[in-house]
C-alpha cells in the first residue's frame, strides 16, 4: 500500500531538511524538539482546566478537557496519556489531540503528565496514570464526570500505558475502566518483527528511536518482558475493558499493535481493530498537516464515546 501523498510530502521534507537523528539527541534535546513539532490546528474548546492529581511520586500535572457541546449534566471521562516513547511529550504536545477527542466523543479528557524517562524508570510512569483513573474516580462529582463511564486512552507509549492500566485496574480490583483507545500502542519491547524490519528507517518513528526510548524508560535493572512494559506479554487478557486498537501500515509498531489485538480478542474481550494502511507512527497528532488523520480521530472519539455512554 502506498502512503498518503500529503504523508508522503511530510516525510520527504524531513529527509531533505537531514536533520538529527532522535537516537542521537539528549532527552531535554529531544523533548525541546517535540515541543515544536506539536500539531499547529487550532481546536476550539468548551473548557481547560489544570489541576494537580495526587500521586505516588507527587503532585502530578493534569488537563481537564470539557467539549464544545456539553450540557449541564456530568459526562462520561477519557483518562488521555500522551506518546513520546516515555521519554518526551507532556499536556502541551497533545493538547489539539486531547481537544478533538473531548469535542468529537462528547465526554470530558482527563490528560495525565506522568513522570518520564530516564529521570523516572518504569514502573513510574504506570504509576502516575493508575493514580490519575483513581483520582477520576474518586473525584468524579467534583469533576463534573460521571464516574460509571470512565475509560482509558493513549498513543504510542501513551497506548502501552493505558494498556498497562487496564491489566493493573483488573489484578487490584479497581478503578472501573469501561473502555481502552490503544492507538498504534507499543506493546512489546521487542524490536524484531516483520513491521521493525519493513518500516525501521525512513517512516518517522525509526528503529533506533524505538531502542533509545526503551533503553531510556526500563533502565539497567527493569526486566523487559514483564507485562508492566511489555502488555503482549501478559498471561491472563481475560476481563480486560472493550478494546479499540489502531495500527498505522506504515510503522515499526504495527505488528506488535495487531498482536494485542489479536491476543484480547483470543482472550473473549471485545475488540474493534483498524489499520490505516497509507499513514504513519504519529498520525493522529498531525490534524493540522494529513486531512487523512481527522476522520480517524473522529471514528475512535465517536466509538470510545458510544462505549462509555
């Protein structure tokens, strides 16, 4: 399959411009460059709201989003963790995602800046997203957010976490998640599948991106096949929360993305599964550049927000 022209465009300026690899940068080079790259569309909002939310390692920073066409009764919640492979991005980075995900499902975003590497090793970051659906939970009155429709959603490392949560919520018996929006999730700390080899130079997320983060949040010591990181790995995906996964055909993460799927559907979970064979890794977060993106963004706000309805 091809790629999208206006994909296409996007990645051919990139290797023109020739710029420095990821993999060579510091964390604060890195996360200073994804700051500029965020999505330039322009979302108008109901409501933005930042508040702190209790957490194990501290305060922790988060953004409620209450969408355009709210009404006056408590609404349905997408706790929201943002991508950048544990290492970058923060409640700025996905603020146009988090808008349009809010507007177009009908429910309020809760947007989570948990600690990241390689400052804080996993499991901190799982840590930080767990205290946050508890703290949605408990304050849910108070927050204006119906507390029996609260899911869970995230891109890239952002979906390895909400993942992540989903298996922890069900082994400790709470909080309730209703719903999980994986989008093009890492799922796995391998770096060997069929997507790796096709895809690990040249479709913006390398190969060696890839290794660089994982190095960065596991550390020396963390085991890289525990579930906490590693959510494919997990015995039991039994009793997990409706899933929506999306794959981009473009990208390293594509394989390991269908496997979860394919592995909580195996597991009796309901599962709606789409790839999106012309884009690449990131194109939810590029609304402003690939009209593709928008209708994408849309279908899984619309489903998560009929789930959690």
């Amino acid at each position: 399959m091809t790629l999208d022209p206006q994909v296409k465009a996007l990645l051919d300026g990139m290797a023109e411009a020739d710029g420095p690899a990821m993999s060579d940068m510091t964390p604060a080079e890195a996360r200073a460059m994804y700051v500029a790259l965020k999505d330039p569309i322009d979302v108008p909002i109901g409501k933005v709201e930042d508040m702190v939310a209790p957490g194990p390692g501290g305060d922790i920073p988060v953004r409620l989003y209450t969408p355009v066409a709210a009404g006056g009764g408590a609404l349905s919640a997408i706790v929201f963790f943002h991508g950048g492979g544990w290492v970058i991005g923060d409640l700025d980075t996905h603020d146009a995602l988090c808008r349009t995900l809010a507007n177009e499902s009908g429910c309020k975003v809760v947007a989570v800046d948990y600690r990241l590497a390689p400052e804080h090793h996993c499991p901190a970051a799982v840590d930080d997203c767990y205290a946050a659906v508890e703290w949605v939970e408990k304050n849910g009155s108070s927050l204006g957010i119906d507390v029996n429709g609260i899911g869970v959603a995230g891109d890239s490392a952002g979906g390895n976490l909400a993942a992540v949560v989903c298996q922890l919520a069900k082994q400790r018996k709470g909080p309730a998640i209703h719903h999980q929006l994986l989008i093009y999730p890492v799922t796995d700390t391998k770096t060997d599948t069929t997507t790796y080899q096709s895809f690990g130079e040249g479709f913006f997320l390398e190969k060696a991106t890839m290794q660089w983060f994982i190095d960065h949040y596991a550390g020396s010591d963390f085991d890289r096949a525990d579930p906490a990181i590693a959510p494919l790995r997990a015995e039991d995906l039994s009793g997990l929360p409706p899933a929506y996964v999306i794959t981009a055909g473009h990208d390293v993460l594509k394989a390991e993305g269908a496997a979860y799927a394919d592995a909580l559907k195996a597991a009796g979970v309901e599962v709606t599964y789409i790839d999106y064979p012309e884009m690449i890794h990131g194109f939810f977060n590029l609304m402003g550049m690939v009209e593709a993106s928008r209708p994408a963004v849309a279908a899984a706000a619309v489903a998560a927000g009929k789930t959690l309805a």
